[in-house]
C-alpha cells in the first residue's frame, strides 16, 4: 500500500497541513483518464465512516454511485481537493479534519461536531456536462467478461438436461449461472439507468 499524501496547503504554508491525508488503495491504468476543466463531472462509489468505525453513508449499499461536479463547492472541501488527484479505476482512503469536512457544526444527527471522516472513494467516470452519459468502465468490463463465460458454457453445452415430448432438452440451469445471469441483468440496469444521488453525507448541509 502507498504512503499516505497530503493534499492541502495553505497559503503562506510551508508545508501540508495533514487536513486531507489520502492513501491509494487501488492504482488506476497509467492511461486512465483524470478529472479535468473539460471533465469534471465525476462518478464515484464512497464509504464514509467516523474515527470510531461508525459508517455514516454510502454509495455501496445500494449499489447506485453518486455523481458530483467538481470546483462547484457542492460537496465538502476534502472531496474538492481529492477527486481530482484521482484516476478513473483509482481506490483511495482519505482522511479528513473537519475544517475540510463538516467543521465546528458538523451533521447531526449523524455526524458530530469537529469530527474527523473517513472516505474510501473510487472514481468510475468522468465526462463533461455537454456530452451524453458517461461510459461506465468497470460495468462495461463486467458485462464483458460475463458474456465471454456465457460463450464458454454454450460451447461446452449443457452438464445437465431435461427431456420433455413438446420442447425437447431444457438446460438445468445451476446456482452459479443463476447467479451470473442476475450479476449480468444487474449491471445492464446500472449502465442504462441515470447515476445520480442524494449522497447525503457529503452534501453541504
């Protein structure tokens, strides 16, 4: 695992202030792409904790990621200055004191006040507001690997088979392709339907 990084620097500083420490869990392709001024419309997966362990929010629970502009100032200041220093395919854990977080007033009743936050953060998409929806990789990947191994079994045939007079062989499907036909099924929804959520636990409050 990398070291951790800090990412802010006062004016006037000589150094870091360690107000948003980030680690990178996962590193990205060298040739992913990166937020820019041209894209900076960002898909993220996040988790948010507190010191303590407590989860606060997430994107995971329901598998649906959250989309944010950046340099807007419409999430917290910590996620302003870690997106983007992230690549898509990146997984990182920041760790934020609250002046770049919730501050003196905090969140209730989830968050306290002066309370330092955890984000494990991975970056899916970029893309601009003036182009069409954003291509989201890893479900791409996903759907392609998942249809290499349907291509596999159909070559292999059917292990197991059912004969009946009026429709002949049925496949007897085992748990393990009910699975990934749902894991197919699941991912066509995701890359199809709107990303776009509340992501109430880094919205200004």
């Amino acid at each position: 695992m990398a070291p951790a990084v800090c990412l802010t620097f006062p004016v006037g500083s000589e150094g870091g202030d360690g107000g948003v420490m980030k680690t990178i869990l996962r590193s990205a392709p060298e040739d992913a792409e990166a937020p820019s001024k041209e894209n900076y419309v960002c898909v993220v997966h996040y988790v948010g904790t507190l010191e303590d362990g407590t989860q606060f929010d997430s994107s995971r629970e329901d598998d649906t990621p959250f989309t944010v502009e950046i340099g807007k100032n419409r999430v917290i200041q910590a996620w302003e200055v870690c997106l983007p220093t992230m690549k898509v395919g990146e997984l990182c854990k920041i760790v934020c004191q609250s002046k770049y977080a919730y501050g003196e007033e905090g969140a209730p009743p989830d968050i306290p006040p002066n309370a330092t936050l955890i984000f494990e953060v991975e970056l899916i998409s970029v893309r601009s507001m003036r182009r069409g929806p954003e291509v989201d990789t890893s479900k791409r990947d996903e759907l392609k690997r998942l249809e290499e191994l349907r291509l596999e079994r159909a070559a292999a045939g059917p292990t197991e088979a059912n004969f009946t007079e009026s429709s002949g062989p049925q496949e007897v499907k085992t748990s393990a392709q009910k699975r990934e036909e749902a894991k197919v099924a699941a991912a066509a929804r995701l890359a199809n339907k709107g990303q776009k959520k509340g992501g109430g636990g880094k919205k200004k409050k």
